[in-house]
C-alpha cells in the first residue's frame, strides 16, 4: 500500500511542466476613414420676412428685391418688410471656398444722383458672418468677421474672404437697409445713410457679385 502511494505521487507530479514561461503579444492597427474634399460651390440666396426672422425662404433667381419700402412716422425712415442672406458652401465633400464679394452701382440705380445725393450703396448694408451650425437650430451660433467690418455699407464692399477663416463653419452674408439702430446686434457703419422723405422717390438698385473657388 505504501509503494502505491509513492507511485501516485509521482504520476501526479509528473503532469506538471518542468518549466513555466509567460509571453505577452500586441499588435498595433491602424484605423482610417477618408473624408473627400470639396469638388463644387453653392451660393445660396434666402428672403427673411422681418417679422418672422426665424423662417427663411430660398430664393428663386437671383434678385434680392426689397419691395415697396414702408414709411416708420415714429423714426421718419423707410423700411422693408424683409432682408436677405446669402450661404456660400463647397459641395461635393468638405471644406471652404475662396469668396470674393464686389457691389457696383450705376447712375441708373440711384434716383438720388439728380440730388447729388447717395443711393442703395450707402443705405444699404453686407454683413459678413460665419455660421457654425449645431445638432439643433437653437445651437447655429452666427460670429461676424470682424477682419470684414462685420458690418458694412454696400459700397465699401469689396472683400476677399479666405477660407481658413471660416474653419468651423460657413459664409454668411446678410443684405439689408440701414436703420441706424444702435442696440442691433451689428451696428450700422459710421457713413450708413437712411432712406426718408428727402429722398427721390423711384427704383434703387446694384449689382453685388460674389464669386466662390475651391482650391
């Protein structure tokens, strides 16, 4: 019985390895995705009614017409039912173009030059903004390039507008007439005339070019 014993002993330590090593493997992997780059712009034109400024309309052509103004007896000032906005995109995939904005004005546009007196160029206004949009419209932040005014009579606008400072978001150009109210979030420029009764009466109009290129 005793050599049985011992026997056992053996056998059951004989199952174990002479020796013990421990190894660790690791692979490192490389993760990827490719984001294509921008191949076509898009400049798009709203129409925003003054008193429902949250509801954008997209714009049919290219005319930004401001209609029939009305007259404020409280401020002596013409005003439009409502203003625009411009979105310069790339499409096609990610990134910004190049913007250039340029506004020229004729003597025909301008009733005001038989007064020797301006016209839509100085009582009209560009804001030049970016827009970074949020996961809900309540998150769309709109920051004015200061590098651009923001803010600026129609014509003293011939801006070029870089890319890289857009990073984050787009370009957005809003198009109305000067109020000169100072507690707007974008003041008007210091030249900003206003429409009023000492104006002549008739069609005021220009021609605002904005060009977009992708590099």
């Amino acid at each position: 019985m005793k050599k049985l014993l011992i026997l056992g002993l053996l056998l059951a330590f004989s199952a174990l390895p002479i020796s013990s090593v421990s190894q660790a493997d690791q692979v490192s992997f490389t993760v990827s995705a490719n984001v294509p780059a921008a191949t076509g712009v898009a400049i798009t034109p709203f129409v925003v009614n003054t008193a429902n400024p949250n509801n954008a309309t997209p714009v049919a052509g290219t005319t930004l017409d401001f209609g029939t103004l009305q007259y404020d007896a409280q401020n002596g000032i013409y005003r439009p039912s409502v203003f625009f906005y411009v979105d310069v995109t790339g499409t096609g995939g990610a990134g910004n173009p190049d913007v250039t904005a340029t506004y020229t004005e004729t003597v025909a546009g301008n009733p005001n030059s038989v007064l020797g007196k301006n016209g839509l160029g100085k009582k009209g206004t560009a804001t030049f903004t970016k827009v970074t949009f949020g996961a809900l419209p309540a998150d769309t932040v709109v920051t004015g390039l200061q590098s651009h005014g923001p803010k600026k009579t129609l014509s003293n606008v011939n801006e070029t507008i870089n890319e890289t400072e857009l990073a984050g978001g787009i370009l957005r150009i809003y198009l109305g007439l000067a109020d000169l109210n100072s507690q707007a979030t974008f003041v008007d420029p210091s030249d900003a005339e206003v429409f009023t009764n000492t104006d002549q009466p008739g069609d005021y109009f220009g021609t605002l070019l904005v060009s977009a290129t992708i590099d």
